[in-house]
C-alpha cells in the first residue's frame, strides 16, 4: 500500500486551504465573518447607505393606495427647498422623543385629561407625506402622515398666520357640502388647538365636509380641523396634518365603518414612493406579515393614541442579547411614524452599541467630533471602503414577530467618513421614564399593518417595492 510522504500531505492541506480561500474571495462569501445572508451579516455597498438626490424611475411604491413620499426627498412634490441638515434634524427629533417622554410622565397629564378636544398636545411633526382633498368639489391637500396624533387639519382660505410655505388653502365658499363646527356627537367644541413638542402650534375650527382618500373611498361629513392661525414650521410644502391615532377624531376612527380600523403603509427611502393602504388593500397583504398583539399603555399616552407593543429582546448578527423583557415592560414600547431614530431604554441601547461595535471591529471608528443635537454615538469611518459587512438587527416583538433590520435601517450618514448606528439611548435623566420608541427609520421599506379591532400590528419587508 503506498504512503504518502509527510511534507507532500501538507503541501496538499496548504494547497487545498489556498483554494477555499481563492474561490471565497472571487465569489464574494467573506472568509472572515458570515456567509452573505447568513449568521446575521450583510455584505452591503457602502454607497447604498447615502442619501440619494434623484427620483428613481421605478419609484412608485405599488399599484394601490396613497402615494408616500419623504417630506425632503427628491420625490416629492412639495417643492421643498434645502432640506434640514442632521443636526436641525436630530434637534427635532430630540423635541419630539422629550414631548412623548413628559406625556409619559405625566408632566401634562392634567392639560390631557382636561383638554377634551380643545387644546391638544402633540409631538413635533413627522417626515412623511401624502394627498388628500377635502369638499365638493374637491380641494387637494398635501399632509404630514402621523400616528402619534389624531386630528386631521389644513390650512384654511381665511387663515390670520398662514403656514409659510403652504401651497394650498382650503376655501369653505367653493364647497357645496361644508358645514362649520362639529358633526360628530359628543364633540361640543367648534374649535381646536393643537400644539406640538416644538412649540409649532395650529389653532382654528372644527368644520365637516367630504374626505377623498381615492376616487372609490369618499366620506361624507368628516371632522377636520380649518387652522386659521399658525406658528413654526412644519416643512415646505405642507398644507397640514393627518391623524393616524386611535382617538375618536382620527382619520382611523372616522372610516371605521368601512375599513374596519385597519390601514397599513410602507414609509419609502427618500429616493422611492411608498404607499398608504386602508382596508381590505390593507388586509390583503396580511398573509405574508408577521403579527403582534397591540398592548395598553400608560394612561396618558393611552389617551392621545399611541400603538402599543410588547418588545421583548434584540438580536445583533445573529447574537440574542438576552435583555430582561422587563426593561422594556414599563412604560412599554410604541411604534410611531414621526420620531426618526429608535429609542431604547439606556440599559438595552448599551448592550446594543456593545454588540454592535464587536461585530463592527475591524473597521476604523469614525474621528470626527458629533455636532450639537447628534445624538448616534457609534460612528464609523468607512471612506475607501466599497462593501460593508454589517450585523442584522433583529426587533423579537411578543408572539414571535421578528423584525429583521439590514442597511439603512441600521446605519445613519450622509457622508462615508461618519455611518453611525442609528439607534439611540432615551434620556439619562431619572426624570424621564426609559420609553421605547420604534422610528421611522426603522420601519423604511418595510409593511407596517395596523389592526386595531383586531388588536395587533404586523410586519413584512420589501412593502414598497410591491
């Protein structure tokens, strides 16, 4: 039996490791982590991770639905000028996160028991918008998509402080179905008040007329606000707000007989189209989400209409985390489409820039010092540097919802000298309850479905390339 010399057995071994590792490379499976798609790592260009400045051709978001655009993107219609840079950005982030966190903590808890539907307080504006129109015949508005309000309200003909950059007014004269003041019951009121976490404000009165979402879904004798009288900015182009809340006001409430408290939306990056969808369009995508039940949350923020859930732990590559569900028990978790950069509480947000950072190790932190209001801490300098290799991010949501983060909806920049984690810790302040807040940077691009009579909100990806 012949027998192979020792010095040739291991030039076989060295040659065959060669190999695997020649044919690795040219195939593009990294030799030194995760197989691409696998064991919780991407391979991801890292110029995909920027801003893109032009509209892409294929950017409609669907064939059904309200078209979604990002209220500074290159696809919207809003005729915005220069967009905010991330410091103004973060700062009106900031404003909105400390506006739901004091809601949470009671600090305006008289102002919300006592408002009835007079004087609101809300969190600062959202970063999304689509069309509606109002009156027969109808007016066409552009609004601020925004489940963490509730009233729907534009800017009327006769407004005293108009909004700056508007380009629309409501005219009441040129509708043949308005009626001023309330139509709805038990809301006495005529008038509103809405303020935001900014201290922007809107104050005007109530009015009733026919709501168009699409040709087919008309409601006659929907509750809107007509603001008469205006401060701060709530982006070019915007004509108002719509309110996705669960109050009795809300878009939700008030189309409830025909979409059964169902709607869902994908939220576009900002160079695509994304898509609004209300009842059975809503539904028919069911099949292919991932459901959790929606939960009670504290009474304050119960009241002004936030979607409850229960987070019970993150995973990073892969890696559970293994976080106490209750850190994220109390006050709870809220899915909400205008804060921008998720917030967890600090004891969950530090072992996730942990992990992160060890699966980020062998690329070179970013030097350069954040700006005022830039809250991501964890930033990365990857100039030079074609392809990334980074960590999924898994949200496990209770009933076995998992919801897979990859790309932008991990990493943050405009520029490859600083991409940073794009989670954040809530405040430090012993003040402050340690909400969680999911943003909308996290849900871009995905299905995000709310069911509230059927108490649950279901996730799926890719919603806006359907």
């Amino acid at each position: 039996m012949a027998t192979r010399c020792p010095s040739t057995a291991i030039y076989h071994l060295l040659f065959s490791s060669l190999l695997l590792f020649f044919s690795c490379y040219v195939s593009g499976i990294p030799v030194y982590g995760a197989e691409e798609g696998k064991d919780g790592f991407h391979s991801t260009p890292v110029s995909s991770l920027l801003p893109k400045n032009k509209c892409s051709a294929s950017a409609r978001g669907g064939s059904q639905g309200l078209p979604i655009t990002q209220k500074y993107g290159p696809c919207s219609g809003s005729g915005h000028s220069q967009p905010p840079n991330p410091q103004e950005i973060f700062g009106r982030d900031e404003s909105r996160v400390s506006f739901i966190n004091s809601k949470c903590n009671q600090y305006t808890s008289g102002n919300l028991k006592n408002h009835a539907h007079n004087n609101n307080l809300f969190d600062e504006d959202g970063n999304f918008l689509v069309d509606v129109a109002f009156g027969t015949p109808p007016q066409k508005f552009t609004l601020i998509l925004d489940t963490g309000s509730s009233i729907t309200w534009t800017q009327c003909k006769a407004c005293v402080n108009c909004l700056q950059d508007s380009h629309q007014y409501f005219d009441s004269s040129a509708s043949s179905t308005y009626s001023f003041g309330s139509c709805i019951p038990s809301t006495v009121e005529n008038n509103y008040n809405m303020t935001y976490g900014d201290e922007s404000t809107s104050v005007g009165n109530y009015g009733c007329d026919t709501m168009t979402l699409e040709p087919s879904d008309v409601f006659p004798k929907f509750q809107f606000g007509c603001s008469i009288n205006n401060k701060g900015d709530f982006g070019s182009g915007v004509d108002g707000m719509l309110g996705l809340g669960q109050g009795q006001l809300s878009t939700v409430s008030q189309t409830a007989s025909k979409f059964n408290k169902v709607f869902s939306y994908c939220l576009p990056e900002e160079d695509s189209i994304g898509s609004l969808l209300f009842g059975e369009k809503a539904t028919s995508q069911s099949s292919s989400l991932k459901f959790t039940s929606l939960v009670n949350g504290p009474g304050t923020l119960q009241e002004s209409g936030y979607y409850f859930v229960n987070l019970s732990d993150i995973s990073v590559g892969n890696e559970r985390l293994n976080i106490p569900s209750s850190v994220f028990a109390s006050p709870g978790t809220i899915i909400d489409s205008g804060t921008v950069i998720t917030r967890l509480p600090q004891r969950a947000y530090s072992a996730l820039k942990a992990a992160f950072k060890k699966a980020m190790a062998k690329y070179p932190l970013s030097n350069g010092r954040p700006n005022e209001n830039d809250m991501l801490d964890t930033c990365y300098n990857l100039s030079g540097t074609s392809d990334v290799l980074l960590p999924e991010i898994v949200l496990h949501f209770g009933g076995g919802a998992d919801v897979r983060l990859s790309g932008k909806r991990v990493v943050w920049g405009n520029d490859t000298s600083r991409l940073c984690l794009a989670f954040a810790g809530n405040s430090k302040s012993t003040m402050n309850p340690e909400l969680t807040i999911i943003g909308n940077r996290q849900q871009v691009s995905l299905t995000v479905l709310y069911d509230i009579q059927g108490g649950r909100i279901g996730f799926g990806g890719n919603g806006c390339s359907k």
